[in-house]
C-alpha cells in the first residue's frame, strides 16, 4: 500500500533582508520551475532597500506566493519561524 502523493505541494521559504540587486533573478528562478505545485512564501525582514517592493509586485502577479513583511530585521532564523508559523496557522492551504 502507497501513500504517496502523484504531485505533492512542495514550500520553499525565501528570508528577504536587503537583497535588492538579485531579488528578481532569485524569483524568476523558482517561479519558472518546471515543478508548479509550489507555495512560494517571501518573509521580507524589516529591508532598508527595495526588496519588499520587489517581493510585492512578485506577490501581485503569481498566487502561489504568501508575503510576509517583518518591521524589524531578526535574522534568517526569526524570518524561517515566520514562515514556518504562518503554515502552522493554516496560511499555507
């Protein structure tokens, strides 16, 4: 007996701080994927710079990306329990 999935949902967290410059590249990369069963979720840290302007025009055009904006910078460790806690909050269905 199988219990696997033919397309399992795969979650990829990408922690945004100041990353301007390769935003875009980084996006378009997962988002062309050949793979699409995706929940791409974006958790901008507190970035001084252009990034979360970036990540919300991604979060505009493409449903399978969640966004989340944090005020102050915490480190890639606070933005991953972010995401991890807006799944665990029933965001990620």
């Amino acid at each position: 007996m199988s219990f696997e999935q033919p397309n399992p949902a795969v979650g990829i967290i990408i922690p945004i701080y100041n990353v301007e410059p390769y935003l875009k590249q980084c996006l378009d990369s997962v988002i062309h994927q050949t793979y699409q069963n995706l929940q791409i979720i974006l958790v901008d840290d507190g970035s001084t710079d252009q990034s979360f302007e970036i990540a919300y025009e991604y979060f505009q055009k493409d449903q399978r990306i969640a966004l989340i904006k944090r005020n102050k910078n915490g480190g890639m460790g606070a933005a991953r329990n972010s995401a991890l806690d807006y799944i665990s909050n029933g965001g990620g269905e």
